[in-house]
C-alpha cells in the first residue's frame, strides 16, 4: 500500500481547520493532534498517513491553509505499512488514482537535483575525463561509466520542470550550470586529451583512425533525436514514480557527458569533423531532453488531472 507520513506544525488558530479537513477525508489514517507542543516555530504538532493517490488534494488543502508559511510542513515517504481494512477500502475507492504520483514530493527531488554545488562541476569533469579515455583507448565499458557518474541529468530535468512550471529563475540558473559546467569539462578534458596526444598514449587503432567508439558518438542522425527522446520521457516518468532502475538506464542512454568529451578529443587531435559532430551530438541531446522533458511532466499532470477529475465526477 503507497501512503506517505504527514508531519506538520499549525498555528493554534489554524489547528481546528486543519484537523477538521484531515479527518473529513477518508484517505488520511492514523491522525495525532497535540495542542502546545511544538517549538520553532510554535504551535500544535499534526502528524498522519495519506494515501499516495489522494496526497496531492490533502497537500493543497493545507497549504492554502498557509500551513507551509506560518508553520511547516514535512512530507516523508513511508517504507511499509500494515494496513487494515480501512485503509484497503480507501484504496479501492481511489481506483486508479491510487497509483497517481506526489507532486511536491516529485518537485522536491528535481529541484534537489538543481542545486550546483561545487561536486556537480568536479562530477562533470572527472566524468568527461573518462569519456575522454574511453575514446583513445575504444572502451565502450568507460563511456558508460562516464554516462553513469554524469550529473548532468538532473540539471536538464531541473530546467524541463522550469519550463514546465514558468519558473524563469530556475530555467536560467539550469542553463547556467549547464553550460558553464560543460564548458570546463571539455577544457579540462582537451587540455588532458593533448597530454594523451603528447605522450603518444592513445591506443594503435585510434592513431590508425580505427574509432568506433567515436564515430557513433560524432556522426548525429535520426535515433540521435529517437533515443534522446525516448530517454526524455523515460527519465521523466521514472523521477515521477522514483523508480532508480529505470532512472539509471536513462543515465546510460544520454550521449551528453561522452559527446562533450568527443569534442575535446576531436579538437585535440585536430580532427575537426568530429568535433562538429560532436559538438551537434551534444546539442541536440540537452535540447531534446529538456523539451521532452518538459512535455512529459504536462502530460502527466493532465493525464493525471483527468483521472482526478472522473473519479470526483463519479462519487
């Protein structure tokens, strides 16, 4: 059973209204309220179980309350429940919006993916600088550990949400890392691409031109935009559902980190086709991503919204 843990802080004003909208819904269980026992900020300590489907209505009923603003207001996943009759009869009654995603709890995992702090950047470039070898050396195993160790990703979602949402300032601070941290990753890793070149350790059959690894990176085409398409809306519909599983395929999937370190290799060894392939290759994978993205997280909430809105119509 998919329920999330409900803690809140209410003003003393506010508690009556809270508990009255709390227990007037069938979908909250194991509701406590304790008057004057809270402090910083101060009020009553409300704590209760929401089933996932109807989350969304409880969360908005209590922050027009204002509840988030004059109190705060917690949400956690809950890991197991033993739930009794009366909650697998609200579950029925939910119907297929039993299965419907949290919205501030998928808002709050994007946007906790869009904070840069200096590891997001350190992440970058060591992730290009594998890229970087996995193209010298042909090593389709190090370029998907570099997709791996990207944290590229979870910018891109936090500008889809942006867009989605209209938010200018998030859109703009997602570009921002985005573009200034691929920009030193493909500094870093040309400056290390010329010491490979240098020293003559790139392997035989990359100096002989023999560059499979490369050439699917650099040559963009059709499945370039299919896959990162695909990827886009996979990403999305996992982040929304916290499934890690698939969320780790999409990482695998998106030719951003590898492209970005193709160009630097390219341009390294002066091999400048490539590095327009690249640099394309790049380029339309975080276009693609952030536009699909964008456009799955709507298409949920409405899909979502409609499902809400016939289930209402039928009770």
């Amino acid at each position: 059973m998919d329920m999330i843990q409900v803690r809140a802080v209410s003003p003393p004003d506010l508690t009556g209204r809270v508990e009255e909208l709390l227990t007037g819904s069938p979908y909250v269980l194991d509701l406590v309220v304790q008057r004057d026992t809270v402090r910083n900020p101060d009020g009553d300590s409300v704590s209760c179980d929401v089933l996932t489907g109807a989350a969304n209505e409880i969360l908005r009923g209590l922050r027009e309350l204002g509840v988030d603003v004059r109190g705060s207001l917690v949400i956690a996943p809950v890991g197991m429940a033993f739930s009794g009759q009366a909650s697998q009869e609200a579950t029925r009654r939910l119907g297929k919006l039993a299965g419907a995603p949290v919205w501030e709890q998928v808002e709050a995992r994007i946007r906790s993916e869009g904070r840069y702090a200096p590891s997001f950047y350190l992440y970058l470039v060591i992730a290009g600088l594998i890229g970087s070898v996995g193209i010298v050396t042909n090593s389709q195993i190090l370029i998907v550990g570099a997709m791996v160790v990207g944290p590229e990703y979870g910018a891109i979602v936090a500008v889809a949400l942006g867009i989605e949402r209209g938010d200018r300032g998030m859109v703009r601070t997602g570009l921002s890392a985005l573009c200034s941290g691929l920009l030193l990753t493909i500094a870093v890793t040309f400056l290390f691409s010329l010491l490979i070149r240098g020293f003559g350790l790139q392997s035989e059959a990359f100096d002989r031109g023999l560059r499979p690894v490369s050439d699917l990176i650099n040559t963009p085409n059709f499945f370039s935009f299919a896959v990162a398409g695909l990827a886009g809306v996979v990403g999305i519909v996992s982040l929304t559902e916290a499934r890690t599983s698939a969320l780790l395929g999409v990482f695998i999937s998106v030719t951003t980190i590898p492209a970005a370190a193709a160009i630097s290799v390219s341009t390294a060894f002066a091999s400048w086709s490539e590095a327009r392939g690249s640099l394309i290759q790049l380029l339309v994978n975080l276009a693609v991503l952030i536009v699909v993205g964008a456009a799955a997280l709507r298409c949920q909430r409405v899909i979502w919204g409609r499902v809400g809105r016939a289930r209402h119509g039928r009770a």
